[in-house]
C-alpha cells in the first residue's frame, strides 16, 4: 500500500457518513489517512471532518509518568531501570538507538492522561488531499471543505492526480456536495 505524503503536515480523519464528491461509494473515506497544510502551523495536529459537518482539534493533557510506569518502559526495552534506560539514550550514538528498535526521540518522563476532541470552530476554506492504491491506484484526491461560522458549507473536488505523483495534476469539473 503506497500513500503519498506532502513534507510537514496536518493530519484529518474523515468519518464514514460524510459524502465526497468522486469518492468511490464502496470504499469509505476514513481508510485514508488525510493531510492538509492550511488549518493550523502544519505541525502534525489530528483534526477530524465528523459527519455532521464539524471540524475537531484533537487535544491531549499529560501527566508525570510514575515510578512503576517508568520503570515498566525501561523494562519492555530490555533495560533494568529508568535511570539505566535514560543514561543509554544520552551516551548512545544515533545508529545505535536505531540498531536496538528505539524511538530516536529520548524518554519522555510524561504520558497523556486524557484525549479529547474540541470543535475548532472553522470559519474559511480550506483543501485536504490524499492517495491510497488499495482504494484506487495512482489516484490522488484534492478537496476544499468550505466552513462559516464552524458548519461545513460544501465540499469541492479540485482534481484528481494520477500516473506518478502531485505534480501531475489534471483538474475535472468542479463537483460539490453541499451541506
């Protein structure tokens, strides 16, 4: 399964029930993972196109990890403490993280203590793009979600891309589903 990404993006779920335009109706938007770069900073934020025409900011609190919890991920690592797991990536080089299957991103000493979802109260267009071969080889759909005053307005198809990757765009008639 190839999917193209864009650089530095966000990320959009799209929930089943949400109609779009050229979309095949046996498959349903959600298999896909969706990125835009024109709601927030592109700085991988998740935001989710629920069925009803909203648009959610995911958002998470965290906490201190505790003792028993750090040591526990020092354990599923192969380490026999916190301190020892810690001291690893601070001497290691790179490579050798990378060779023992870790995250290249040092321990965190926080975990998220709760998820949720905000409504982010969308008030302009924005376009959000994606590929999946399993659904339709070599297709890349382009759409604007059109919002006032937090409600979806309209979804447009901008294009389609195909045969090789973005560049190659070869737009269709506008298709909007109005909302």
């Amino acid at each position: 399964m190839r999917q193209t990404t864009m650089g530095m993006y966000d990320r959009l779920v799209v929930e089943d029930g949400l109609d779009l335009p050229k979309f095949p109706a046996e498959r349903r938007p959600s298999e896909i993972e969706w990125q835009t770069k024109e709601i927030g900073h592109q700085t991988g934020q998740r935001y989710k196109l629920t069925a009803e025409g909203r648009l959610l900011r995911h958002e998470e609190e965290y906490r201190k990890k505790t003792a028993a919890e750090k040591q526990a991920e020092a354990e599923s690592h192969g380490f026999d403490s916190w301190d020892e797991y810690v001291a690893f990536y601070e001497d290691a080089d790179p490579s050798d993280v990378l060779e023992r299957g870790l995250s290249p991103l040092s321990p965190r000493t926080q975990t998220v203590a709760e998820e949720y979802w905000v409504d982010h109260e969308m008030h302009r267009s924005f376009e959000f793009h994606s590929s999946h071969d399993d659904i339709a080889d070599g297709f890349f759909w382009s759409y604007e979600a059109r919002f006032t005053h937090g409600a979806l307005e309209a979804i447009v198809f901008l294009g389609r891309r195909g045969g090789g990757g973005p560049d190659t765009l070869k737009p269709d008639e506008p298709d909007t589903i109005r909302f």
